[in-house]
C-alpha cells in the first residue's frame, strides 16, 4: 500500500474538502469521522506517514488526545492538530508536528502537510 496522510475530521464537508485538498499534492489520503476510528486505522495500517487531526471531536477521545496518544506510540508519526477555536501553547506538540489554525488556506494546508512528509 503507498504511503498515505490520514484525515480525522468530524464534519463530513471539511473531511472531503481536507482530503481533495491534500490529494492535489499527488498523496493517498484516507480519512475517518472520529479519534476512536483513527486508532483503529493506525493499528491496522503501516502505511500512514501523517495525520492531520480536528482538535474537538466527539467520540471518547478528541483530537489532542488522538495526538498524545500517537506520540507515545508511534513517536516518529508526524500530526498536524487544526481547529478554529481552541489553540495550543507553544511546546505543547513534539518539534514533527504543527497546529494549523482554521480557517486555513490550500496554501498553508500544502506548506504543513508537504514539509511533514517524508523524503
């Protein structure tokens, strides 16, 4: 299976928007409504190389939680955390991953996700 970013987005919309943005860039892209389905895909899958994670979800974990749980994991995957009302503090995330504020442009989504991907 190619390497491939996973998008965890509750708002349908934004999920398919988020994937056909990301898939311009020539990368697969799978994508799931809550952290709980994310788990269940990082734990099958070896092909993930970056998730990119809503910060409120519904489900028994959110998408900080998701993040702080892949870190300890899978310490080497890369996150990307987005929301348009909660921010994180600086040092907060490992140096790999990013907050991207929302609402965000094609252009920032490109930059995040490409400068995350590995060589």
């Amino acid at each position: 299976m190619p390497p491939s970013v996973l998008v965890v987005e509750d708002d349908e919309t934004l999920r398919s928007l988020t994937a056909d943005a990301i898939s311009l860039l020539d990368i697969m892209v799978v994508d799931c409504a809550t952290a709980d389905d994310a788990l269940s895909m990082l734990e099958g899958a070896t092909s993930i190389v970056l998730v990119m994670t809503d910060i409120c979800m519904p489900g028994s974990m959110d998408g900080l939680q998701l993040a702080q749980l892949i870190w300890t994991r899978w310490p080497l995957l890369p996150v990307i955390l987005t929301s348009g009302n909660r921010t994180l503090a600086d040092g907060v995330m490992p140096a790999h991953s990013f907050f991207l504020r929302k609402p965000w442009s094609l252009d920032a989504l490109h930059q995040a996700v490409s400068s995350r991907l590995p060589d």
